[in-house]
C-alpha cells in the first residue's frame, strides 16, 4: 500500500514516517501542505491519506482535502485519516471513507487506527482504483498505434468508470487478460465495420472491402500493438498478458454480469467508432 501524510510541522510527518518504518505498513510520502498533497494525489497513486487538520498558513483543512478526494472520481477510493483534537469523531461521517484520529494520540493509537483502515480497504474497497498515469497512458498509447493507420483520431468519451455491465456491441473485437501489480482482468478493444476495414488496408496495404481472415489477424495484432507499448512506458506495472482472442460477426454481444470494475474509452475517426473497454479485479498479490 501506498500513504500521504501531510503535516505542516517537520517533527510530525518524521514521527510519523518512523512509525510506519517500524510497523512495515507500505511506500510512504509526504507533503507539507495541502495544495502539495492536492498536486501529489493528482499524479500519484495512493491507498490512505493521512493529514494534519488544521494548516495555520491556509484557508484549506485537512477536511478540504477529504471534500477534494470526494469530487475527484480518480480519488474516491481513497480512505482520508485526519489527526486532530477539534473535530469530534462522529463529524466524519459528512466527509465519507474518513476517520478522525484525536489529539494527543501516542504510537499505540496511531497503529490501531492505521491497522484498522487498512483492514477496511482490504474488507470494503473492491473498487479498482486507477492511478490518473494509467488513464492517460492507454489513450495516448493508442492513439499513437492507430494515428499510423486512421485519420483524425479522437477521443469521443471516457475514460468512464463503472461498477457493473458491460454489454458491448460492434463488429469486430480483440481481447486478451491482463495481469499486473495493479489490477488483473481484460481489455477489449472494439470496432465498427468500416473503421476496422480503414485501419486494416492501411496496415497491410490491401483495399479490404469485408471483413477476412487478413482484417481479424490484423485486429488482434493491434491489441498486442498497445499493450507491448503500454508495457514500456509503465514498466512499473509489470504486465503478463496472454495471446489476443478475435470475435467478429453481426449483432454479437460481450457481457459481463459480475461486479467488476469497467472503464470504458471511445474514441471516433472519420471512417467509424471504436472502444477499449478494460474489465479489472484487484490483483491476486
């Protein structure tokens, strides 16, 4: 697991960094306001933020920064400790995925309440929580790809996260499980007839009319395409994915009616639309 704790007062955030030495609970980093915490939350990827309430120097509180957390889709998963002797533990409840660690509190309380919450994430938190790098990087890797064969690629939506789904409807699809530090689960990505055609004649050099065996060789080399990039620019992640599947064929549907996670992105050319749909558990490690 990954911890912020944001404190004002050096002596705090070094107490604090040695208790969590002591204990082994994960990555700690650290800030020393709130609009470094906000800035570190945007592009990083944490499990449990542990902050000060109270910042002299600041019109915002650690309770701003749970409300920030709240609002920010990328962030909600994320449980806020706020360490403070004004707030009266029932307050959290208006802040949500919050507790309140009380003043003067010794080394005892703060492992109790650490251990607590990382119980509850383990317990409750079955919602992947995707680091805003990932977000950015599966669509600007596959806009890189498929700029090569298709013009005027755009994003139409997303990402967009959900809890449960997914019926997906196209004329030509690529899968394949992935399996990583992070998340496991598949990606899908998905074609109307016409963009597939487009993308495969300028791949293989061939003007497709149909859909063929060359035009589903070429739809699952181009999901292969997009993680063997994805696996260089996040080598953190750790990749493992197996061979790509192709399904094609009229009015065929994907659907999932478990509870996983989904993030779906649609992107729009000028010869048809298609979509990654990623299906994500927690990892097994």
């Amino acid at each position: 697991m990954r911890f912020l704790v944001i404190d004002d007062e050096e002596d705090i955030v070094d107490t604090i960094r040695l208790w969590f030495e002591e204990a082994e609970y994960g990555e700690i980093d650290t800030a020393n306001s709130i609009k470094d915490a906000k800035e570190k939350l945007l592009n990083g990827n944490y499990d449990i933020v542990v902050t000060d309430y109270i910042f002299p120097d600041s019109k915002e509180s650690g309770a701003d920064l749970a409300r920030f957390c709240r609002i920010n889709e990328e962030l909600r998963s994320i449980y806020i400790v706020i360490m403070s002797g004004q707030v009266d533990s029932k307050s959290a409840i208006h802040y949500g995925r919050t507790r309140f660690l009380s003043k003067p509190f010794n080394q005892e309380d703060f492992d109790k309440t650490i251990r607590e919450t990382i119980e509850f994430q383990k317990e409750k938190n079955r919602k992947i929580h995707l680091d805003l790098r990932f977000l950015r990087k599966i669509s600007e890797t596959t806009k890189e790809v498929l700029g090569n064969f298709t013009e005027d690629i755009g994003e139409q939506s997303g990402p967009v996260t959900q809890e449960s789904r997914s019926i997906i409807k196209s004329d030509i699809s690529s899968l394949m499980s992935i399996d990583c530090e992070k998340f496991r689960g598949s990606m899908y990505i998905s074609f109307e007839r016409d963009c597939i055609l487009q993308i495969a004649s300028k791949m293989l050099f061939e003007d497709f009319k149909d859909i063929n065996s060359d035009v589903v060789e070429a739809t699952g080399e181009i999901i292969n395409m997009i993680v063997g990039n994805l696996k260089g620019k996040l080598p953190d992640y750790k990749f493992v994915m197996s061979a790509p599947s192709v399904i094609y064929g009229q009015d065929y549907k994907i659907q999932h009616l478990d509870g996983s996670t989904f993030v779906d992105i649609k992107f729009k050319t000028k010869a048809g639309k298609f979509q990654i749909d990623l299906k994500l558990l927690p990892p097994n490690r």
